[in-house]
C-alpha cells in the first residue's frame, strides 16, 4: 500500500471527467431488428464544462446521456469516469457511481405524488441511506430556497406550475451534490418562460457550484447560452466545438 507508485501519479483534476474512446450502442443485439445507433464516438468533458447536446430526433441524444448516465451499458468502446473505467462494475457499483457521482434531470419531472416538494427532493438521500439526515434535509430546504421554492415546500407536486414541478425536480437532481449533471430536454415540456427561467436556473448551479452540465436541448435559443456545443446526427458527432465558434 505505501510503495511509491511505478509511474508517478497525473497532477489532480488533470483527468478529464468524462473521457468516451470509440463507444458504440446496438439495440435489439442478436434480433432481426439489431440497429447500431451509436457508432463509435470519442467525447471529453472536463471538470466545469456547460455543454449543449443537439441533433435530430433519433440521431442518439437520449442513448448517449443514457451510457453517461450509467443507466444503459454500451456494446463496445472505453468510457472513464473521473478517471475509472465503468467496464466491469457490476450493479451494485453502478448504483453507488450514479448515486455519487451524477444528478439527472429529464423532460418529465417523475416527481412522487404523493410526496411533498421536501420529500421528494430527499428522495435520492433516503434511497441511498435509509434515512435522511438533518443536514441533507437543510440542504433540500436551502436548495428549493435557491429554486425559488421556499413557500411550496410541503405542496405537493400536483399543486404546482410545471415550470415549479421542473425546479423541484432540478432540486432533486442536485441534493446529492453530484459532479455530472445529466439533462434530457429538461425544458422541453416548459413554456418559454418557465424554460428560461429554469435554464437560467442550470447556468446559476454551474456559476456558483462548479457542477459539470451536459444538457440535451432542441432550443438553438438555450444552446446558444451554454459554453460547448456536440451535436449528433445519425450516431456520429458531427460538430463539437464552442458555441458561436
Ligand atoms: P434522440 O434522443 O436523439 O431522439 P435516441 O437515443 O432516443 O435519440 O434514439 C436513437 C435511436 O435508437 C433511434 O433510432 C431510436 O429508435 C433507437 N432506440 C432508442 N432506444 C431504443 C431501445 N430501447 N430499443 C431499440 N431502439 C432504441
Ligand atoms: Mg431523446
């Protein structure tokens, strides 16, 4: 354990947070509808970064926020997370990465019903523990506070705007406090001013906390206020460059 390492170890935070080496996505392997949907991609994303993930429906956008996100496996390639590979965790691993690591936020809220605002927000806490401790429950108050929730806490989500259901669910995605937050068209159900609203919401998060973005959005308009734009189309990245540039 204390032999000094054969090779010396990189500076920390050199690695990049995400590091994707020709990863490919078949669905339906071994059936007649066997498609390869995502055909050896090569992405980075360091530490910080606010990235738009465009494309046209079906080009991959969901598939590949889904391997990020640990919830689907890819079929070949090398994928790093803060700088150990995923191939070979088994469930349980997986569960723990996501858990600690990553906050997802999708189009549709999938907030619990009959679960207040708080509730749902510790959510995530509880499921990792068992119970939810008085610190991260003052983290669920202060971060639906942030969102601009302070006097829905105990509404439940039946009772709110939608634009309201998506902050509490952005809330929710951040209660763990993950480095990587995961966004699928997290406004795409929205109208134009809940949708800013919670964009600007996402810019805030990233400005003060340093949390890594990458949000999948169909908006040119939201696009052009991210840092780094990949777009996808049929599978392969066809542009990956800063936004405006
Ligand atoms: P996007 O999010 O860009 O619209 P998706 O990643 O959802 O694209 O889908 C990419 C392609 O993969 C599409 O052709 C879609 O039909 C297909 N696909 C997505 N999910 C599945 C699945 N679970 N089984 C089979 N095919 C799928
Ligand atoms: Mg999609």
């Amino acid at each position: 354990m204390n032999a000094p390492p054969a090779t010396p170890a990189a500076p920390a935070g050199s690695a990049a947070l995400i590091a994707l080496d020709g990863v490919r996505k078949c669905y339906n392997v071994g059936l007649p509808s066997e498609a390869e949907v995502l055909h050896g991609l090569d992405l980075q994303v360091q530490s910080g970064e606010f990235i738009a993930l465009m494309g046209p429906s079906g080009s991959g956008k969901s598939t590949l926020l889904n391997i990020l996100g640990l919830l689907e496996p890819m079929t070949a390639g090398r994928y790093v997370l803060q700088g150990e590979p995923v191939q070979g965790l088994d469930d349980a691993a997986l569960t723990l990465r996501r858990r600690h690591t990553l906050g997802f936020v999708f189009q549709f809220h999938h907030l619990l019903p009959a679960f207040s605002a708080l509730e749902n927000v510790t959510l995530p806490a509880l499921m990792g523990a068992g119970q939810v401790s008085a610190a991260r429950r003052e983290r669920a108050r202060s971060l639906l506070d942030a969102v601009g929730l302070a006097a829905a806490m105990n509404k439940r989500p039946g009772e709110l705007s939608g634009g309201m259901q998506q902050r509490v669910a952005i809330a929710r995605a951040l209660i763990m406090e993950p480095a990587l937050v995961l966004a699928d068209e997290p406004t795409g159900n929205l109208d134009t001013a809940s949708s800013d609203e919670a964009f600007a919401l996402l810019r805030r998060i990233h400005r003060e906390h340093g949390t890594t973005f990458v949000v999948v959005t169909h908006d040119s308009r939201l696009a052009a206020r991210c840092d780094r734009l990949v777009e996808l189309v049929d599978g392969h990245i066809a542009r990956d460059g800063p936004v405006g540039g």
